[in-house]
C-alpha cells in the first residue's frame, strides 16, 4: 500500500483517479480548492482544500503528508475557459510549484496530467499531423494557451528527471477526452453535449478526433504506472486512451470529412481504430483499457436507434475494439 497525494482530486477526472487509488488499497490525500462531501469520499481518502499557488502552501501540504507518490492533475482544465494568460500562468505555475515541492521534499514518484490538444489539432490555422494513429512521437504544435502549458508540464517532469537521475521517478500522461461514470447515465460531457448526442452528430466530436477515456480506466492507469515507474525509463510520457473511438463509422471513412487533407494519412483508420496510440503504454506498462462506450452504453438505453445497431454489429465493422 501506498500513500498517495492527489491534486485536482474533486474534478471530474480527480474523483475517479481517488476513488479507483482507494478501491486499489492506497491511502489517499485529495487536494483541491473545492471539497468533495465528506459522504462522497471514498473508504480511505483525507480531503484537503487549499490554493496551491499560496506562498508555501504545496509544500507545508506535501510534509505534513509525507506521500510516497504525487499525481498532479489540478488545473484549469477547459482550453478558453479563462484568459489565456490566466490559463497559462496558473497551470504552468501549478505544475512547477507542486512538482519542485515533491523534489525538494524527495518524494519517489512524481506523476503530471498533460493533454493530447498539445498536439496541436483544431489550430484555425489548420493542422496535419505526419500520419496516424497519433502516439507520443507525434511532434507537438501547441495552439493556445492550456495546450501550451500542458506542453511545458511535460517538459517540466523531463526537467527534473534530467536534473535528479534515478533518486525519484517521474512521467507524464495525456488522457483523452474523459469521460466520467455519470456521464455514461446521461449527464453532460464537459462540452454540454450527451454521449448519446456525440455519438448521433459526428461533428461533436470531430474537435477531439473522436478521442476519449473513461475515468476509471485512468485511475486503472494511474495505479500501474506507479507500480512499473522503477521499471521504465524515466520521464516518460504516455497517450491514455479508449482502444476505439467514439464514433459509430470508421475513422477513415469520417476523419476526412472533418479534417480537410487526411484522406491518405487517415485510411488506416478501419473498423474501430482510434486516432491515438495506447502501444507504448501496453507494451511498457502492459496496460489496457477495459471500459468502452460499445461496453458502457448499450445496456442504458440512451443510444438513438442507428447508433444501437452499430453497437450490435460491432460498431460498423466487423472488427472489435
């Protein structure tokens, strides 16, 4: 068992990342500067609130903790959302802040969140990536400001790990669009539209590339990659993901539609295939994801009557995720 302290631990990624540490046997510190009802909280969990960004705070936070692991996922989290140099500032100095805090303090384990959008899809100026699936060689050509800090997040664990060698483990990981368990009932994604909606209009999620992830299978993630850090390189950075995508047709059948100029980079794209890579975290960490919208959606009824026939035939095709 390991103690594990949690940033961001009351968003909507948070609460599934603590609650699936505390089902796996690992105290939890959950931090964030909202709190979570005390009913709500899983066997196990110690809530905090507090401002990271306080004079001193994440490191008072992190002694009196003494954690044996740090994820830090506090952010603003929506690109936009906020100014754009609010965005920047707050996030960049979050990551730093907590992550020099963990160093300072020794603590082994230091995981960050980042974000696929570092790559740099939805650019007005429009954007192409070398080929597909996306995976963690993909060149980065961050946009706006919350992919950007995102960006130097990563660059900020790589940092350290350059600056610390083998005394303490870190890594990045850029979940996809996540999806968390209320959402499969039928609540709003983060971008107002049901699962049900997304899956009826293909332009609702065209933005994303038709990426997402369940958030129980980021914390499933999470918990392995802690387990396996000593076991891998360090500094890595890890694209998390469903093992298809959220779409009811091929990807090479509707990424051109959406993204003008792909026809050729996009035809591999068949039957339920993603436009992001998980290999490097199966093949390194031996990960796999184990939730899908095919698994969580079809027995809810909330699917319009062509996306559940798609799900009865395997999603359009005759392979499966």
């Amino acid at each position: 068992m390991s103690r594990i302290f949690v940033t961001g631990g009351s968003g909507r990624l948070g609460r599934s990342v603590v609650a699936g540490l505390a089902q796996a046997g690992h105290e939890v510190v959950s931090v964030d500067r909202d709190a979570v009802p005390a009913d709500q909280l899983p066997p196990g969990v110690v809530q905090e609130t507090a401002d990271l960004l306080a004079p001193g705070e994440a490191l008072r936070l992190l002694r009196e903790a003494r954690p044996d692991a740090v994820i830090h996922l506090a952010a603003i989290a929506v690109p936009f959302s906020a100014p754009e140099d609010v965005i920047f500032g707050t996030n960049t100095r979050l990551a730093f802040t907590v992550i020099s805090a963990a160093t300072e303090l020794g603590v082994p384990r230091i995981i960050t969140a980042s974000s696929p959008t570092v790559l740099g899809y939805g650019s007005p100026a429009g954007w192409l990536p070398p080929s597909f699936p996306l995976d963690e060689r993909t060149p980065p050509k961050p946009w706006n400001a919350y992919a950007l800090s995102k960006l130097i997040a990563e660059q900020t664990v790589q940092m350290f790990a350059a600056a610390q060698g083998e005394r303490i483990r870190y890594a990045a990981f850029r979940p996809c669009f996540v999806i968390s368990p209320e959402e499969w009932e039928g609540a709003p994604t983060q971008q107002g539209h049901t699962l049900a909606e997304r899956l009826a209009d293909p332009a609702l999620s065209a933005p994303a590339l038709f990426n997402y992830v369940d958030a129980r299978d980021v914390a499933d993630f999470l918990d392995l990659l802690l387990r396996k850090m000593t076991d891998i390189p360090n500094g890595e950075t890890f694209f998390v993901g469903a093992s298809d995508a959220l779409a009811t047709a091929p990807l090479a059948e509707l990424m051109p539609r959406f993204l003008p100029g792909s026809d050729d980079i996009s035809a591999g794209l068949t039957g339920t295939s993603p436009a992001f890579s998980i290999a490097k975290a199966q093949e390194l960490l031996g990960w796999q994801p184990r939730r899908s919208w095919r698994t969580e959606l079809t027995s809810r009824h909330t699917l319009n009557d062509e996306a559940s026939a798609l799900v009865t035939a395997g999603g359009g095709s005759k392979e499966t995720p």
